[in-house]
C-alpha cells in the first residue's frame, strides 16, 4: 500500500537540504519514490513530503540511504525534528 511521510525540522534551510537530498539520492531518485515535496516552512524550518510506493520502499531508503547521508552532512542533530507518517488510502496528481 502507498505511504506518506511527513518530516518538519526547525530551524533548516533549504540549502542544507538540497545538500542532503544530493547526498542521499546520488543523481537517481530512490526505488519506489512517487513524490517528494520540500519547503521552508513559516517559522523558518523545512517541510517535506514523500510518498512512497510501500512502506518498505520507504524504510529501505531511511536504512540504506537517508541516514547515511545524514551522517556524512551533520543533518541529523535537530531533536525537534517531528515525523508524521501513514498509509495513504488516496492520492491524486493533477497538472
């Protein structure tokens, strides 16, 4: 079934994540990634958004992939970073 992960982190830039995202996905977009949406949020934090084909899609990318890169860019060190994920019962994508 189709799976959605919500991320907040406050206090991060977009650039911080675009360094991350690079270092993660490698030039190629992660098995099983559907979407992926990411922005500054109001109170100057980051919003992003997947959806995922399974819920193991997105886990294997976490383990495999995601962590890693956060290692390697000292991104993973905010402790209210909030996660929000579920299993998504519809999605639509319009143009």
């Amino acid at each position: 079934m189709t799976f959605a992960s919500i991320t907040q982190v406050p206090a991060q830039a977009m650039e911080h994540y675009r360094d991350i995202a690079a270092e993660a996905h490698g030039g190629t977009p992660p098995d099983g990634l559907l979407v992926r949406i990411a922005g500054e949020s109001e109170d100057g934090g980051l919003r992003i958004v997947t959806v995922w084909e399974s819920v193991v899609h997105h886990d294997r990318f976490v383990a495999e992939r995601l962590h890693p890169a956060l290692r390697r860019t000292g991104g993973d060190t905010d402790p209210g970073t909030r996660h929000v994920e579920f299993e998504v019962d519809e999605l639509v994508v319009t143009r």
